[in-house]
C-alpha cells in the first residue's frame, strides 16, 4: 500500500516559487516517500527532527534548499509535507 503525501496550502505557494530544478528533486522526493515510506536515508543530509517529522536537503549549495514532512498517522499511511525551501528561512527550531 503506497503512503498519501499531503501539503500545507503554504507549501503548495512555496513549491510555485521554487527553481525548476529544485521543484523536479522535490517530486521525485515526494514519489520516493509515496513508494517507500518517510524515512529517506538515501537522500542528501536526510534526517529526523522529531519523533514524526523528518527533513533532506533537495539541493546543496547556496542557496540550500531543503523539504520537512511529518507522519501524521501510521496506520493509514499518511504524510503532510510542512515546509519546501531555503534551508535560511526553514522552520528547524519549531520542530
């Protein structure tokens, strides 16, 4: 059974202004999750910032860019997409 990845109506306007490049690593991040689960071990800088929410760097550089998604529930396999950006203005200390 595949993972359901939602986003934030917030990250939906985000994504819009990413760099095509960017926006094409975050699909193919978003494909690899719906596949194969939240955990992204394959993925650049890939990690957990919480129990449920995990992050990876969509692209290295400067600009850094990176995506959050936190597991909102297990059993039906869902994932909500929280933020997709500039690693500078990421919310890390929220999480």
């Amino acid at each position: 059974m595949m993972w359901d990845v939602i986003a934030k109506r917030k990250v939906k306007k985000q994504v819009e202004k990413l760099p095509h490049n960017v926006r094409d690593a975050l699909n193919a991040l978003l494909a690899s999750i719906r596949k194969d689960g939240p955990a992204r071990h394959e993925w650049p800088n890939y990690g957990r910032l919480g129990e449920n929410i995990h992050h990876c760097h969509l692209k290295k550089g400067h600009p850094t860019y990176v995506a959050i998604w936190e597991v909102i529930n297990k059993k039906v396999k869902l994932i909500e997409v929280l933020y997709a950006g500039t690693h500078e203005k990421s919310p890390y200390q929220k999480h």
